[in-house]
C-alpha cells in the first residue's frame, strides 16, 4: 500500500509491461506449484518463456519431459545421485540436439535463481527454499514467491533484501490479499481476514483427532497438494505461516489479522477497511489464478482459472477458528510476535513432526504438542535485525533434533 515504508508485495507499484514475453525460472519445477505454472506458461508461449528449471530429483522423468518441452537453458536437481539418470533421460528426449546445462548439489536451484530471467518462481517445499529467495532478491529479479516457509525463518533477511514490489505472492490467501489490498491505502485498512478451509477434520474435537490416521488427513475437502502441505492444512500450520507472512508482507500488526473457517475455499482471504467495507477476492479452488498474478502482474492472463457459473445457486459458509482442537494459528502468532529464529525453529520442528506423522511415528495430536514443546524450549530467540542465515540454520538444526528426540520419546512412552 502506497503510505507504507519499504512495501514487499505492493498491488500500487507500477510495472514496466513494455518487456514483452518474460523470462523466467521455475524451482520446484515438478512439485504441484511448478507443474500448474509449466501448464500456464505451455498455454500462453506468447506472455512467458521458462529458461531454466530447478526440482529435488525425485521425478527425474517429468523435469526431463518439461525441459525438453521448453527447451530451457539449465536444469538443476538438489540431489547429486540422480544426475546420471538425468543426463540419460534428456539424452532419450533430445537426440542429435545439444543438451541444457546440468547442475547438481544443494546449492544448484540457488545458482539457478541468481541467473539472468524476469521472474523467478520459487516453488520449492520447505525452508531449503531460503537461500533460493535471498538469491533471486539479490540479483534484483521479481520473486513469485510460493515457498513460504523462507519468508517466515527468514523474514528479516527477506526484508532487508526486497525492493518495494519485487515480491508478488503466489498462495491463494496472500494473492487475495494483494489484490483486495488494490483498493485502499494503509490508513484504510482495519484488518486482514485469512480464510482456511477447515482441513479435513473441521468440526472436530481435539479429542476426536486422537486417532485419525495418515490416509484420513492426507483426503483434504477441496484443495489437491503435496502430503507435506496437505498436512499442515490438516493441523492449520499452514493458516498460522500465513499469518506470519501477511504481518511480513503487508506491514499489518498481528492482532489485526484474523482466520476465520470457510469449507467451501471460494473465498481465499477478504481485506476489511475502515470504513466498513470488506473486499473478498474468490473463485473456485485452483491454483491457476494465483500463479498467473505471480508471474503475470500487472496484467491477468485470460482463462487462468476457472471463473463462477452465476446461474447455479451455492451456499458460502464462514465459521469461528476453533483454537482448542487447532491451537496452531495461536502458536503461529506468539513465534511471530517473538521474532528472531522462533518463526525458524516453528517451521522446523513441525516439519520434522510431519514427517513422523506421515511415517507413523507419532499420532496426529503428537504434531503440535511436540512443536509446541520445542517453542517453549527454544527460549529467548536470536535478534531480528542481526538476524543471519547462520542463525536461521543453528537454529532450525536444534530444532529438528529436538523434534526428533521428543516425538521418538512420545512413541515409545505410547507403546509401553
């Protein structure tokens, strides 16, 4: 909003759209967030050109397909293993033509990143998508910026390092918020409203939840993700680092950003102004919309997304948070408000819990009853300011150990 000091992610700075087609880089190229993006680009060649891609290595198939497909300049996996499966694969798909650029190891998507490119879309999973956002800062590009998990342990690094505009946000939530926040300057805003869908045990009491298995938090309602993601929409982690990320991204005090419960996922967050009128963007749940803006903004690309059918009746419900079977939206704003490396230690142990949770190693309540005791334990966090990425790292590293202690000591207390 234009009244506000060093803006992030700003709906009002104007953009040059004189450029023509842009460039840009996709990590995370065959996670959910990169695959839709590859469809959108595939489906407007004119608009955008991807010029190089980053993925974990995991699906070394589908990023060879995608970079034969664009004919992309590099390609980038994180582990090293794989790279002569990757050679081969693309050597199957080229022929005769000259292959991309390979690069391989944990820093490859943060080389790629810093590369010559209008846009990088960082659509990797986790807070190993920090370095990737620092880099494509640096180099001054625009950061379509999916990976929340680096804005929330690296906040003020993200901070110090953006230029007004330069982050546009690609989560449905914070792609709503950026484009209601079009309408009002600061002084106009009263507060955010984040909406969650509920997951897929909505209604449910925390005592209900004791037993829900692997497959029951994996079946989310109305949004296909990875499990990682498809998890923290089970607990709401994610709805509490969206609130984390709305205070960073839009300069808005935490007890002015609220989460209300909305099934339906047609409204993906409203902005409510002072003077009483509240904004609501919505379309039905796809990820197509926020994509485009991210990597589109200014303009919108036609057909996107899917829009409404008016003629069709539908009911749109909005319910109260329940903090006592969810208390990780609560949990979420004390590590925000504390600042320093709580965010980073957050992220980090509820990640390590997931992954027991997904291995079976620890029930579904375990998750944030082993995040919040890491919180407690965490103690005074490190300095905002001073903040460095060797205290993000020192931080997050005690954390997962920590995370791993107490969920393995949950376990076994369990079986006895």
């Amino acid at each position: 909003m234009s009244d506000r000091p060093s803006p992030l992610a700003d709906p009002h700075i104007a953009f040059d759209v004189s450029e023509g087609r842009r460039d840009i880089v996709v990590l995370g190229s065959t996670g959910s967030i990169g695959t839709q993006a590859i469809d959108l680009v595939l489906r407007n060649p004119d608009r955008f050109r991807v010029t190089a891609l980053a993925a974990s290595g995991g699906r070394v198939a589908l990023l060879a397909e995608q970079a034969h497909k664009l004919k992309v300049a590099a390609v980038a996996v994180a582990r090293e293993e794989v790279l002569p499966e990757l050679r081969d694969a693309l050597k199957a798909l080229y022929g005769s033509e000259p292959l991309p650029e390979l690069l391989a190891g944990p820093d490859a998507a943060t080389r790629l990143a810093a590369s010559p490119c209008h846009t990088v879309l960082n659509g990797i999973t986790g807070s190993i998508g920090l370095a990737p956002t620092l880099a494509a800062l640096e180099a001054g590009c625009t950061l379509a910026l999916a990976n929340k998990e680096s804005l929330i342990v690296g906040g003020p690094l993200v901070k110090a390092l953006a230029k007004p505009g330069q982050i546009i946000p690609v989560d449905s939530e914070h792609a709503a918020l950026f484009q209601a926040l079009a309408a009002g300057t600061r002084a106009d805003v009263r507060k955010l409203v984040v909406t969650a869908s509920g997951g897929p045990f909505r209604g449910r009491t925390r005592a209900q939840l004791a037993d829900v298995t692997r497959e029951d938090a994996l079946a989310h309602p109305t949004w296909a993700m990875g499990p990682v993601i498809t998890v923290n929409s089970a607990t709401l982690v994610n709805k509490g680092l969206e609130v984390i990320e709305a205070h960073l991204l839009y300069d808005i005090p935490f007890d002015r950003i609220e989460v209300v419960v909305h099934p339906q996922s047609y409204v993906h967050s409203m902005v409510e102004f002072t003077d009483g009128s509240t904004l609501a963007q919505a379309t039905p749940p796809d990820m197509g919309g926020p994509i485009a803006i991210g990597i589109g903004w200014p303009e919108r690309v036609p057909d996107a997304a899917p829009a409404f059918d008016w003629t069709k009746a539908s009911t749109w419900e909005f319910f109260p948070l329940d903090t006592e079977a969810f208390p990780s939206v609560g949990l979420a704003r004390h590590v925000g408000e504390l600042g320093g490396t709580a965010p980073a230690v957050f992220n980090a142990a509820n990640e390590e819990c997931v992954e027991a949770f997904l291995a079976g190693r620890l029930p579904f309540n375990g998750i944030m009853d082993t995040v919040t005791a890491v919180v407690s334990e965490h103690g005074v966090p490190g300095t905002g300011t001073s903040l460095t990425v060797p205290d993000v790292l020192e931080a997050e590293t005690w954390a997962r150990a920590r995370a791993r202690e107490l969920a393995a000591k949950a376990t076994a207390e369990a079986r006895a």
